[in-house]
C-alpha cells in the first residue's frame, strides 16, 4: 500500500462519520462520490482519489453501498476495534479531551489520566481520578498504545520519554514543542495556533485583494 | 495567486515559528532549505514549494536570511499586525483556549467570551469575564472578524448564525456538526477524532502488516 497522506486520512473519517450518520437512515442505502463529497465539503474526485488508496469501492454509475463503504471505512481506520488511550495532564484542556463525547463514537476512550501537579492528583474528571505521573507505570498491563501529551511545552520531553517506556506507540502532542523520541515512536503536533493562523491568512488575503481593487 | 492548500498554511506557521526562535540567536543569520524542513519534519523540497506559492525566497546555495523570511512570512500570514478573536463557550475547552499561550505569541488574542449558561455568565476566565450570548451585538464597535464556535453541537448552528450577523467573517469551529453559513463565511472545521483516529490507523497498519510477515 502507497503511503497515505495525512489530509486523506482526516477526510477519510470525515466520510466515516458521515456514512455512520446515514446508515441510521433506512431510506437512503446508496450514495454517489458527489454527494459524499458535497456533504463532507469536498469534490467527488478528491473522495475517489482518498479511497482508491485501498482497493475499489462502488459501482460506476450506482455509487457507493452506505453500509458497505461503513464498514469498509472502519476496518481501513482501525475502528472495528476499541482503543484505550492515556492521557497526560488534566489542565483545561486534558478535562476537555476526557468529557470530548466524539472519541467514544469512534471507540477511542481514555482510560487514564495523569498528572504531576499536587493539586490535581486524586480529582475527578468524567468517570476517571487524576493519578500521579510518578505512577505512570502501572499501565503497562493495560496494553495502552496510544499517548496524549497535553502538558506545558518544559515537561513535554521528559513526560514522552516516560510513555515511551511503558510501551506507548504514538503519542498526539498538544504541547507547541518539537519532541526528540526514537523513530519508531509516531507523533502527531497538534498546533492549535496554525488553524487560527489559516483563518487570518485568508481573510488578510481577502483583504488585501479589496484594497488592490479600490 | 494560486489557491494555497491547508497544509501548506500549517506548515509556513512551523517555519514561521521555527526562524523566530533562531532570529533570537545572533549567531546564526541564514539557513538552508534542507535544515529548516528538518528542523520541522518536512522535506527541503516541501520548503521550497510551499514559499514558491509567494514568489522567490533565497539565494541557490546560500539559503535563506533568517530575519528577512521571517518578516516576508509574517506578511503573507497577516501577522504583522493583531487580529481580535471572540469565543462562544466557556467550557473546559474554551478555557483552555483562552490560556492557550500561542495565541498570543502570533498577535492572535480572543478579547470576548460569551456563553449561554447562567452558572458561567459573569465568571472570569484568565483576564475575560464570559457575557451572554444575548449580547453579542456589543462587539459589532470592535470590528472583530474572527470567532471560534466552542459550544455544544445543539447550539453550534445558532451561534454561528449570530457570530455572522455580528461581522463575524471566518469561523474556527470545534463542534463536530457541518454548519451552513453564507459562502463568503469561512469555516476551519477542527476534527480532534481524525487526529486521534489519524495515530489509530498508523498503529493498525504496523500491527496489520507484523501479523501478515508472521
């Protein structure tokens, strides 16, 4: 299989969850690449050019099986499975994650919750209690694979190298710092800032246009 | 000016922010392609073609002067000059985005924050008091363009509504529901299950291909 890229990726659950939403719907079991693409917000190639990354789908002419296309989708995204995840910090933003409802829908769910912060260790947040990042290895039975980081930027690299050693695979790194791990370690940056930059950058082009059109 | 992918916006923001935290080191004045696609996980070639977008930037064999590409991105970007941001929620999630210290580092700065929960309404949040909603026109007078939607899915559609009737032009939206909006509005979808979902699907592929080489 070529290498997927990461936008394809995103779009591919954007269709999934779509597709998750019509299935509920008995009345509608087909759909077409222009249709799916319209109501994710993109064109009907770019949705033949996504899944063509992993077989054919469809038929020319009928369109795609809404239920088939699901299923398809979830095996592709590793979704036909449930994941337990761990997450580091239980800030602002680490409480958003654990009551964020859309990871359970995908069968993705935090389990565990750490902290280094005195004041926080031995809170609730949702259903889970903050536990002390000390204690960070008795996770290693859960088969826990996947890491959240949502630490300041001066503990990041320290808290990484710990989930690297109890086993954690790919870590989701909110904290605007690169991390040095071994290569084998997959990281995905989170930069908040860069999808509010995106939207600066294309209302100051819209700007600039007006002014050289006065 | 050739349309400009969304990757190619976030990664300019790495490179932004990767020369001004060289710019602060007088010892060195340029930096070649290759390093600074490194230094932010991309390939000289990807620096070189997501600059092309905005004309010529470097000397062939020299490479690039740090502060000069830094100002020429602060330019295309619109970050040479402070962009207000209004926030509708004030949950966990809009809290943490109003602590977000990077905002503030690219002039970005969410000056107003409105709820609908009586139990949020009047309460601090950093140095912001969160409003009602039912005063929202109030911001009219500070020509704010920008809002970010860190409400419920049952109240993202409404909202966005009154952000547009307000002068809201662009709309970062971290409800996961597609909202319909006047076309000339532009809508930043933040999907955080497709990032997570995104470190799943690498994680399958490697377990998938180590049971097929078993």
């Amino acid at each position: 299989m070529k290498s997927v890229p990461q936008p394809t990726i995103h779009r591919l659950v954007a269709y999934y969850r779509h597709l998750k939403r019509l299935a509920g719907n008995n009345d509608q079991t087909v759909i077409c690449s222009k249709k799916l693409g319209h109501d994710v917000g993109t064109s009907s190639a770019q949705v033949r050019k996504d899944l063509s990354y992993f077989g054919e789908f469809g038929c020319k002419g009928v369109g795609y099986d809404i239920q088939g296309l699901k299923k398809s989708l979830e095996v592709i995204l590793g979704l036909n499975r449930s994941w337990p995840v761990v997450l580091l910090g239980a800030g602002n933003l680490g409480r958003a994650l654990i009551n964020y409802q859309e990871f359970k829908k995908m069968r993705l769910e935090i389990v565990e919750v750490f902290d280094y912060d005195l004041d926080k260790i031995g809170n609730n947040v949702g259903n889970l209690v903050v536990k002390n990042v000390k204690n960070l290895d008795s996770i290693i039975s859960r088969g826990i694979q996947i890491g959240i980081l949502a630490v300041p930027v001066e503990e990041a690299q320290g808290v990484a190298e710990r989930l690297v050693k109890v086993g954690i695979k790919a870590i989701w790194n909110f904290a605007p710092t690169p991390l040095n791990l071994p290569p084998d370690v997959i990281i995905y940056h989170e930069d908040l800032s860069s999808s509010l930059v995106g939207l600066v950058f294309y209302i100051n082009q819209l700007e600039t246009k007006v002014i050289k059109n006065l």
